[in-house]
C-alpha cells in the first residue's frame, strides 16, 4: 500500500476531493502552509494499493492549477532606505509525495 500526500492550491482542493471521492477513492484534507511564501494550502492525504497510484496522481494534476503570485521583498539600498522589489513565484499545481505503508489497520 502506498500513501499519497499532495500539496495543493486551496482554491483547487475541493475539486480534487470531489473528483477522487468521485472515483471510489478516500480522502483526507489538512490545512497546511508553505514555508516559502508563508500562505495557506491544502495537503491532501490517499491511501490506495500500488496500482491505482497513477490514477489518483491523475485526478490530483488534472485538477490543481499553477499560479503565479507577487511577493513583495525589499532589499536595502543605502542610507536606509528600502525600496519594495516584488518578486513572481509560480505556485503548484500539486507537489505530490509518494511513501510506503508498512501497515494499515481501521481500528
Ligand atoms: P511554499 O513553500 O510557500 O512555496 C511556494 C512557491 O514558492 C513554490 O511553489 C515555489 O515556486 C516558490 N519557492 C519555494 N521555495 C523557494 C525558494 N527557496 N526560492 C525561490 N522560490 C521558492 P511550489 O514549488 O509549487 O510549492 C508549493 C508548496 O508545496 C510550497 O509552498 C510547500 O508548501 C510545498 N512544497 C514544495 N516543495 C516541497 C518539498 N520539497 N517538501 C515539502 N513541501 C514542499
């Protein structure tokens, strides 16, 4: 057994769970953030045998969207002074980490 973990736009979330849920798959959603850009996202939690890995994956990519974003940044330029540099980050779809399960049990 394998367990997704797929960190997604929150905009894209709800697509992706109804999508797979849509599909026979479960699904668990928690709301995480980024450690560059410091904003919310969602990292969605599937727990599937190896071989429906790839549909899964599927479902996640057709569903999450890049984006770009501006974050400000400043740089120090003399006498104190600070101008504001924003920066384009382009932002997902989906990271998508794929680990193995020792075990699984519902108690
Ligand atoms: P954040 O860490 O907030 O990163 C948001 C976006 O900022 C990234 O998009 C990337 O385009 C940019 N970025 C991140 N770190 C950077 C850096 N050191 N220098 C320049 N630009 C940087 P994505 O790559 O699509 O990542 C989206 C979110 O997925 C990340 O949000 C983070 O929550 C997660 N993520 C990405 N790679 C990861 C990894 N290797 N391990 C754990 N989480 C990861």
């Amino acid at each position: 057994m394998k367990l997704i973990l797929a960190i997604i736009n929150f905009d894209d979330a709800n697509a992706v769970t109804r999508a797979l849920a849509k599909k026979g798959f479960s699904s668990t959603k928690l709301a995480t953030t980024g450690g560059f850009l410091m904003a919310g996202n969602v990292t969605i939690l599937v727990g599937v045998d190896e071989e429906k890995v790839q549909a899964v994956i599927d479902i996640i990519k057709e569903h999450s969207h890049s984006r770009k974003q501006m974050i400000p940044t400043t740089t120090e330029m003399s006498y104190g002074y600070y101008p504001s540099m924003p920066v384009e980050v382009t932002v997902g779809g989906a990271t998508i980490f794929v680990v193995d399960i020792e075990r699984f049990e519902r108690a």
